[in-house]
C-alpha cells in the first residue's frame, strides 16, 4: 500500500532523458499504488489542451493514460507553468483535475495538498503577476490566439520571470510561514504537502499547540522525486 505525490516535473521535449524516467517510474513503480498526485508544474508550460500534440506531449499523456487504464488513480493539481490544463486532457488521461488548494483522507489523515505557489506572499512581484495570468479575461484572450503567438507570449513571460527571478533574494521566494499557518489553521489541519518552491524537505513545527508537518516535494531536473507515503509514514526518495 502506498500513495505517491510528485510535483514540478517541468517536462518538455528539451528534455527526454527527464520524459523517460518518468514514464519509466508510471510503469514501474505506480502501477500497483493506490494513488498518483502530481502537485502541479508536470509540463514546462502547457499552452492549452489543443497544442498537446504539437507540443509533443501525447507521449507523456498516453503514458498517464496507460496507468489510469490500470485502475490506479491519478490526481492533478494545476501548478503555474501548466494551470491551462483542462477537460480534454482529462479525458484523453483518465487523469483527475483537483483544485488548489484540496483536502484528501490519507490512510485516515486529512491531508492539505496546494501547488505551493500561494504561499510565496513575500514575492509580491510574483503574486501580481499570478492574478494577472489567471484572470478570466486574460485566459480567454490567450487561449483564442494562434499556437505559434501563445508560444510567443508564453515564452516572453519566461524570459521577463527569468530576469526578476535572479534578481531576487532566495528566502523571498520560499513559502512564507505566516502564510503556511494561515492556510493550515483555516483548513484545521495539521499536515500539508506542496511543491513549487524546489526545495525538499520535511518540516515540523508547533501549531495552536500541536505538532504540524509540512512536505515540500522535489523538483525533476537532474532526478526524479517522489513522497512515498504508507499506512505508517511518509518519505522522500530521490529517483536516478
Ligand atoms: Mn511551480
């Protein structure tokens, strides 16, 4: 019995060695799992459901596709490279869309699950940006574009993050505690498991008198990463 939680795979055609362990590790090691959560940030950036084959990503969705044919379940969660991810990736998967942030029963432990990208308050830069890119209007005019012009913006957006992001402090963009304790407390919980930040690591601290656990997953960009969680417990394994 085990359920897995990945994130921040950022797969892309740039880089197959990266595609192949992943669908190395949908084969060999999800099949017989309860569940796959992926925690957002699975593709470098995903300009719609339409461009998926152009943007040579049925192979990867063939491979979820084989494992939710298997019986397992796969969840996921939008991360911000890949928030456009809709209804007809979900049918071509079988893949399950979760919102962020989502509360699951795990082994009998309700489990907070977000992207991460929330927490980041102290990056104010970044949180304006988000609002502006999730804004409904903004979505619509995206989307009604040609591939090639959204590919266009989509990479001028990169490059713009790319600049600011060297240009920050590295604590700015780490989850901001008041921020993680906000979160659990309005939710009630004690246990939260994100991505997002690269960062990974098991956390523990003291909550309205109690204990809290925060997991923040790994990113895949030069191994894999997995949160492996039983019955008993929960740990990070790193994948070569
Ligand atoms: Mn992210």
């Amino acid at each position: 019995m085990a359920t897995l939680f990945i994130s921040d795979l950022h797969l892309s055609v740039e880089r197959p060695t990266i595609v192949e362990l992943f669908l190395r590790f949908l084969r060999e090691r999800c099949v017989r799992a309860d569940a796959l959560y992926i925690l957002g940030d699975l593709f470098e950036y995903w300009i719609g459901d339409d461009a998926a084959e152009a943007s040579g990503y049925l192979p990867v969705m063939e491979g979820l596709r084989k494992l939710t044919g298997t019986g397992t379940p796969v969840y996921l969660m939008h991360g911000n490279r890949d928030f456009l991810l809709d209804g007809t990736f979900e049918q071509a998967t079988g893949v399950r869309l979760l919102p962020d942030p989502s509360i699951i029963d795990l082994y009998g432990q309700p489990v907070l699950l977000m992207h991460g990208d929330t927490l980041c308050t102290d990056d104010v830069e970044y949180q304006t940006f988000r609002a502006t890119v999730r804004n409904p209007t903004w979505i619509g005019r995206f989307v009604s574009k040609g591939l090639k012009e959204r590919r266009t913006i989509v990479e001028s957006l990169r490059e713009t993050s790319k600049a600011a992001t060297a240009a920050k402090k590295p604590e700015i963009m780490d989850a901001n505690q008041e921020a993680i304790e906000a979160a659990m407390t309005a939710y009630r919980i004690r246990r939260l498991i994100h991505g997002h930040t690269h960062r990974p690591a098991q956390h523990e601290f003291q909550l309205g008198g109690e204990t809290a656990y925060r997991t923040v997953l790994g990113d895949w960009y030069d191994q894999g990463s997995v949160l492996i969680c039983t019955p008993r417990s929960c740990a990070l394994e790193q994948l070569g």
